[in-house]
C-alpha cells in the first residue's frame, strides 16, 4: 500500500509543470488502486515507482507517465539516440540490459521514446520520476 509520508516530508512535486505535492500525491494514489505501488528514492522533484502488476497495455500507462512527468521522455528515453551516437561515437559497446530496452525500438518513429519507456518498464517493472 502507497504511502505518501516520505512525499509530504520531501514536499515533492512538479511545480515546473503544475504539479503541486497534492497532484503527485493524488496521482500516485490512483496507480495504487489500479496496480499497487511502492515509491523509492523521495526528494523535493523526484522520486522512483515501482509497480506491483503491470497492465496488459502498456502504451498506455506509458503515455499517462509521460502526460504526468514529460522529462522521463523528453530528457531521458526520447534522448536515448543521441546517448547511444555519443557511445558509439566513443567505441563504448551497448551493455545487455541496455539492449533489452532498446529491443524492437523504430529510430525512425519521433515516439521511440514512448517504446522504450514501455520496455523499461516491462524489464523494471517502475520508473524514475523527475521534474526539474
């Protein structure tokens, strides 16, 4: 069961996007009800969930983090190509948990970000919110 103590302590939210420490709050307890939660790693705009069951769809858990903490997609998995072309860039080779995210990922698609997110998810079955 969510509890949102270490939240309320942290006074964590997204006020960058709106998002007051009672929307996160209310948010988080909206994905406890559908698939039981844990929260991890608390701090003033940032914070880790993890996902007790996983829905069957989960583009669409995974366009609702993105509508609720766009910087999960714009300043980290929609980044990933760049990431990636500075690595290879540098002859660093693509560990193995890093290739099973980017499994099935279409370069060419301007939501890859979206994919990826939903694999990570998939393998972590959480996610790292943050707003800055």
């Amino acid at each position: 069961m969510f509890d949102p103590t270490a939240i309320i302590e942290q006074q964590t939210n997204g006020i960058n996007y709106d998002i007051t420490t009672e929307d996160l709050i209310a948010k988080l307890q909206q994905w406890d009800g559908q698939y039981g939660i844990e929260i991890g790693e608390v701090s003033f705009d940032s914070l880790i969930v993890r996902f007790e069951n996983l829905p069957t769809d989960l583009k669409a858990l995974a366009e609702e983090i993105y509508e609720f903490c766009p910087d999960v997609i714009d300043q980290g998995f929609g980044c990933f190509d760049d990431i990636l072309a500075m690595g290879k860039e540098a002859g660093e080779e693509i560990p193995p948990d890093l290739q099973n995210l980017l499994e099935g990922v279409d370069w060419d698609d301007p939501d890859f970000g979206l994919t990826i997110l939903q694999n990570a998810l998939r393998q972590d079955q959480g996610v790292a919110l943050w707003w800055d």
